[in-house]
C-alpha cells in the first residue's frame, strides 16, 4: 500500500506536468488542490475511526473508476452550473491527481496484499476483479494492520526518496514541453 506521503509526491507531480503541458498557472491553489485529489480516495478509511473494520470498506467504491468517473462529472457540472472562477486546466491537473492515486495503489500493491482482497477494484461493480502487480514498487507494507510506527517511518522515507526525484521531472517536463 502507498502512504498519504506516496500518493501526495506522486499526485503533485502528474498535476504539475499536466498543467504545465496545457499552460496553467503554477499557484498555491494548483499544488493543495493536487494534494488533497490525491488522497481523496482513501476517505473511505473515515468510518474505521468509528470502529468499522477497514476490511470492509477500504479500497472498495472510492478506489473504483466506474464510480470515481461520473463522481468528477458531477464536480465539474456543479463547477459550471455555478460559475464558479475556476480554471479547467487546474480542474484536469487535479482530476489527474485524483486517478494517480488508482495507479499508484496497483503499482504499489503486489500478489501478497493482492491475495488478501487488497487488489484496486479499478471497474466495480462492473467486475470483482482486483487489480495487482507481479513485483510492487515498494516492499508491501499494509499500514493498517499494526505495523510499527518505525516501519511505517522507514517506509515513507523510501517512498518520498524514490518518488520526488520522479515528481519533480514530471512537473519540469510539463512545464518546458
């Protein structure tokens, strides 16, 4: 499983390039926005705190393009119907944001946390299917299931120390191609 910090790095840097490629601003409201898409999928953990076994619920509809898709159309829709002041090019850089958080789960999540039901469910309910890699990214750390806090710390080091160097190409390709 990625952390928070994981999914920030990474969903910085695909919203950087793509506002950078279609000629956005580089603002405040561009970088916050990117880092709260990023990690919305993972609200689903919310009802765990009230006790409710994250099994149940985690990585289930929120982690899901068949719902996170009409859910963005939504959001855009209220954005027009309100003519709200916001550029659509920060709203594709963030759209961006949100769906790398889908991949980096499936790069991040190999046949040990796979065979535990912690697939992405990338098309529910259309399919049950969970989606893995062979050979994650990182070593399958599953935060949620008493890992020691010096584990999960080591963790996020590795993720941020081998994920920024790539956010950051990202972020300069997009804003010099």
């Amino acid at each position: 499983m990625a952390s928070p910090i994981g999914h920030i790095v990474v969903g910085i840097g695909v919203a950087g390039a793509v506002a950078g490629g279609l000629g956005a601003d580089s603002t405040p409201a561009l970088w916050t926005g990117a880092a709260v898409a990023s990690c919305l999928p993972d609200l689903d953990l919310l009802p765990s705190l009230w006790g409710v076994p994250y099994q149940r619920i985690h990585r289930r509809a929120t982690h899901s393009l068949v719902i996170l898709a009409p859910l963005v159309g939504l959001a855009w829709m209220a954005v027009v119907a309100r003519d709200l002041p916001v550029d659509w090019r920060l709203m594709l850089a963030w759209t961006s944001a949100l769906v790398s958080h889908l991949v980096l789960d499936i790069l991040c999540t190999g046949p040990v946390l796979g065979q535990g039901g912690h697939g992405i469910p990338l098309f529910w309910p259309l399919t049950s299917r969970r989606w893995c890699v062979s050979r994650p990214m990182f070593p399958e750390v599953n935060f949620l299931e008493g890992v020691p806090a010096g584990v999960i710390g080591r963790v996020c080091l590795r993720e941020l120390l081998h994920l920024s160097p790539t956010a950051l190409v990202l972020i300069l390709l997009g804003r010099f191609l």
